[in-house]
C-alpha cells in the first residue's frame, strides 16, 4: 500500500536531498601550467599534503612511523613554521611575520575563536598589479592550498581591507585563521608596519607625522614635506619622524613610554 506524505515533508526531504548532492558534489575545472617550475612546486604540495591511499601505504615496519603532514597539523607553531620555510619563503622574495603574533599578544586558552596569523609577503615578479600575480607560483600554490585544505570554498581572490587600505589573501586552516598581506618590495617596510599595528600606535605616528609636516602613514608609506617618500624599511620611517626604531612588542605602551624604553636598548 502507498503511503501518502504530506507535501511539506516531501519539500523537505528533496532539499536535504539536494544539500548532500551539492556537498560531495565538486566541480572540476582544468588548470593549465606554463612553466616546469609552476608545476613542480605544486606536484610538490599535493604530495606533502595528500597521503596515499590506506592499500598503498608500505607496512609499518618498513617505514616505523609516518609523518603527518605539518600544513594540517592543529599546532600553531608547527604550521607557520612549516607554512613559511617549505612554502612562503621559496615562492617569495621577503615573507616577514606580523600582526598580534610579532606585538606578543598572547591568546586566551578559554576562547573559541581561532587565532589570527598575517605575513607580509613580496611574490617573486610583484610590482602591486593583479598582472605580475596571473601566473605565478604564489598564486598557484594559494589555490591549491585552497582547494585541498580548504575544500574548495569560495574562488580565491584578493580581500581589501578598508581600514589598512591594503590587499591580503585570507585563509581558515586548522590552527588559525590566516593572512597573507601583499607588499611590493619598495613598500614593504611601511606595509609591514601598517599591518603590525597596534590602531593606536599608528595613530600616534600619524599625529606625529602631520605635526612635522609630512602626510599621515599610507600604504605606499610616508611623504615628508621635502617630497620624499619613506617606504622601503620600517626603521626609516621611524627615523624620518624623529624616533628610534620601537620594536613591535613595545607598541603595545604608549608612544612616550616606548621611546623611553627603546633609547634604553631594551629590545625584544
């Protein structure tokens, strides 16, 4: 005998249908590489990351123990050094860290939220337009990066970060939520700088900036007023208005009781 459903409960079943259709259902682009280089180091990232089928493995006595891969790894100092020895730094010309980790900010063990990880990064051919990125391993590594740990998510493009005025790539890992902000190599001191921070500290080197007569810091860096831009190191900024370089765990203070600090040679 035919059971009647309610035509509500049949909605409801074909669209929970559909959800776990569209769920293990992906959808397969072919990605053409020019160059043996591009194509080596992303060979290279589906074999660090992916494992071999369960089948295919060597028995264990042979190998003794099989090391996991590190960019899965739940560690937060495993994944970033791994993340920027084997992956950032070759695909790079600079990759310096930034952020709450390089100003000591120390995450609270009772919280939920994953801790948030930026690099400031300068790609190898990275002059600031999306051209010199087309084609470059960087770019090729983010995506695949992307799809594997990532499970595809959305398409991988640049996030403007309003408050900064800078470009970054943003990523959710196991660890933490990362950010790769973009920094041409004659902009990076001041990129570096800007995505340091702390707000107020920028604030304070702003104000200062427009009492002296240069324009406020900008991502392209500082304009003095003898019409010269300061961009390429963060102690040259620093320098042009006045200061000695603070380091990035004194920032936190305000900027009075940093300089004091940092002429004393208290650096860390």
């Amino acid at each position: 005998m035919k059971q009647n459903i309610p035509y509500h409960q049949k909605q409801y079943r074909n669209l929970q249908q559909n959800k776990t259709e569209m769920k293990y259902t992906t959808n397969k682009t072919k990605t053409t590489y020019t160059r043996l280089n591009d194509r080596a180091d992303l060979d290279g990232l589906l074999d660090y990351i992916l494992s071999a089928p369960a089948d295919h493995l060597p028995a264990a006595e042979e190998t003794r123990a099989q090391e996991t891969p590190k960019l899965l790894s739940p560690n937060l100092n495993i994944f970033c050094n791994n993340l920027k020895s084997q992956y950032l730094e070759p695909l790079c010309e600079r990759v310096e860290l930034s952020g709450d980790l390089r100003v000591g900010r120390v995450f609270r063990s009772d919280s939920f939220r994953l801790p948030l990880v930026d690099y400031v990064v300068t790609p190898h051919g990275y002059d600031g337009t999306d051209a010199s990125l087309q084609d470059s391993p960087f770019l090729g590594f983010l995506r695949c990066y992307q799809l594997i740990c990532c499970d595809g998510g959305v398409p991988l493009r640049r996030r403007f970060a309003s408050g900064l005025g800078l470009y970054c790539y943003s990523f959710l890992t196991v660890s933490c939520r990362l950010r790769l902000w973009l920094a041409p190599r004659e902009c990076f001191g001041a990129v570096w700088l800007l995505t340091t921070g702390p707000r107020a500290h920028l604030s304070e080197l702003s104000l200062r900036a427009r009492r002296l007569g240069h324009a406020p810091l900008m991502p392209a860096g500082l304009y003095t007023s003898a019409h010269q831009w300061i961009c390429a190191a963060e102690a040259d900024i620093y320098h042009a208005l006045g200061l000695e370089w603070i380091p990035p765990r004194k920032r936190l203070d305000p900027l009075f009781r940093a300089l004091k600090e940092a002429s004393h040679g208290d650096r860390c």
